[in-house]
C-alpha cells in the first residue's frame, strides 16, 4: 500500500508561521487543488481548529464539499471569475463570496443574482502583470462599472496577484504600486473597497508591503512555496511503500531507461513500486533560468529515500510505475517500509493519513 503521510504538527507550524507573518491581515486558506494535494475537508478542519475560518477555491465542488462537511458559517471566496450560468447559480447556492475580473462576468454573476432576487457578494480583481484575468489596472472606469451599474452585485473585497520575476522579488514593488492607484482611484470616486488583498503565499514570505487588509496562504500551508532562508516552514508530506523486492545486479549491467546508468560494482538494489505516475519526483516550479535549472540538476542527482532508517541512493532517472534504489550496503527485505519526499499536489494512487 501506497501511504501519504500529511503531518499535523508541521502544519501547524506553518500555520503559526502564516499568521505572523500576517499580522493584522485576515487569512484566507487556499485549499485549490483537493487543499493543495492535503485533502479539502481534512485540511480545513485542522485550519478551523488553529483559528482560520475564511477559505478561497477555485471550483464550485469545492465550495460545495466543504459546505456538506458542516462549514456553513465560514467564508469562501472563488478565486476564479465565471460566465458560466450553471456554476454561477451554484455559488450563489452556497453562499459563496464571488469574483469579478471583467464587464462580462459581472454582468453575468449581476444577471443570475438579479433573476433570484438576491445581492451576491463580490470581490473584483485585478491584474497587475500574470495575464490569466481581471481588470487592467489603467482602466478605473471599467472597475468602477461595477460599483456604478450592477445593483445585485455588492462589493466586499478587491484583489489581485502579485508575480515577481526576479529572485528577490524585487519587482514586486511596482506591481504594488499600480494596485495601490487603482484601490485609490476607486476610494476617491466615493466607493468602499472592503478587504484588500494581494500577497498570495510568495509575497506574504518576501514583501511586508503587500500584507494590507487580507493575505491568501495555499502553497505556504505545507511549505512548498517558494523559499527564503530563515522563514520557519517545514515542509509537509511524505510517502510510504514497502520494497517490492530485492536483487543483486553484476557490474556493468544497466539501471532505468530515460537515463540509464552502468553499475560499476556489484549491486543490491531494492525495487520500489512508486514513480513519477504516482507524482514521486514531480515538483512545483521554483523559478526560471540556469541558475534554477542546475539547481534542478543537483537535487536529482542527490535524491535518496530512506530504507528502515537509512539512506538509500535512487539509481537512474525514477520509472513511470517503479523506482530502483542501491541498497548494497544496508539491511533490508522485500516488504521493509521506503520514506520518500513528495508533494502532496502531485501524489496520485496513494491513501493519505494524517499523524
């Protein structure tokens, strides 16, 4: 059996993490991507215990099942704007906090409000530089639109999401800046903003400018955002799989197939049912350039699993299905446990436990 292993501890430690490094700012969890690979329902409920009650998704199941597993009271924000009729009746269903990035979906969230005769509540959202949606930021009349003419859309939040190019986010100030004239423009034409928010977990670590009304935490939660040094996150998730069996290989035999490697001495190695399928060596990105790139490099030709406590070196490049590792020098048996680093976002085909 294939076991993924979310320790409580360690989230609750970047949870700890988070909330100072908010400060004042309300938290809103992203649970995206089933509670980032964590489990929606089972993340949730850990975050509701330390004292966070304002999630984010970004589909209507999502809303959807956290609101059967008994979050009724607490906020959910969609972080994805929609024209799509059927999703927008079903937000307004579940009571959920919508978002508006253009003339057209406000008019269609304003059109399925106004056909229940009810006001939805509504975030716009701005693009400051990703491109995957909201109102330009030099285009204040289109955003004051949605103050001026959609009755059954009410306003409570403003947002967008910062993207830094450089290491340092260094650029990350500029960005802020077209944020911040358009939240005044929209001040000055007499209009309440509500919550505003744009650190999203890598501008929460690396810019205290950004942490303003509200933060929104998802890869941060089980520490598999971008880094910093010093920043107190552990990082969360592990896998567990017993060894399928073990074998001696001669020298010169070869090891994998995208990248075979020729042993150079007698090997034992020990053949785990995990791959790359399964999300085993599948990483988030970190940043582009040579410098990320070789940075990629070295972690590969470094990874290891740990075999009854000991380090074990993977050999060749990880199998679609298996994974084979050189075990010449240590104890071990077919059915001995295997602990492995993985992402939880990307883990597939494994039972998830909390401990």
């Amino acid at each position: 059996m294939k076991t993924l292993v979310i320790e409580r501890e360690a989230v609750k430690n970047n949870i700890g993490v988070i909330k100072e490094r908010a400060g004042e700012a309300v938290i809103y969890a992203v649970l995206t991507g089933d509670g980032q690979g964590a489990g929606l329902v089972e993340l949730a409920r850990l975050l509701r215990e330390e004292g966070i009650g304002r999630f984010a998704v970004s589909e209507p199941a999502e809303a959807a099942a956290l609101r059967r597993a008994g979050f009724v009271e607490e906020e959910i924000l969609m972080l994805r704007p929609t024209v799509d009729r059927a999703e927008l009746e079903q937000l307004i269903d579940l009571n959920v906090v919508c978002t508006v990035g253009s003339a057209d979906t406000g008019m269609a969230l304003n059109g399925a409000a106004e056909a229940r005769s009810t006001v939805v509540e509504a975030h716009i959202q701005i693009d400051t530089g990703m491109g995957f949606g909201g109102f330009l930021a030099d285009e204040p009349e289109k955003i004051l639109s949605v103050y001026r003419n959609l009755p059954n859309v009410a306003v409570s939040g403003i947002c967008t999401q910062l993207h830094a190019r450089k290491k340092g986010g260094e650029d990350l100030a500029a960005r802020l800046g077209q944020f911040h004239r358009v939240v005044e423009a929209i001040r000055a034409a007499g209009f309440e903003t509500g919550v505003v928010h744009a650190a999203g977990s890598y501008a929460l670590l690396h810019c205290a400018d950004a942490r303003l009304d509200g933060v929104r935490a998802g890869s941060a939660l089980l520490g598999r955002c971008r880094r910093v040094h010093g920043d107190g996150l552990y990082r969360v998730g592990y896998g567990e799989v017993g060894i399928e069996e073990t074998r001696w290989l001669p020298k010169g035999h070869t090891v994998g197939s995208a990248r075979p490697v020729v042993l150079r001495r007698p090997t034992r190695v020990a053949v785990l049912p995990v791959g790359y399928q399964n999300g085993f060596g599948v990483a988030r990105a970190q940043g582009g350039g040579l410098g990320a790139l070789l940075r990629r490099w070295l972690a590969a030709r470094r990874r290891t699993v740990r075999v009854n406590g000991q380090r074990a070196r993977i050999l060749g490049a990880i199998g679609a299905i298996e994974t084979v590792v050189d075990v010449t020098d240590l104890k071990c048996s077919a059915g001995d446990p295997a602990v492995f680093d993985i992402d939880p976002l990307y883990a597939r085909g494994f039972v998830r436990e909390y401990r």
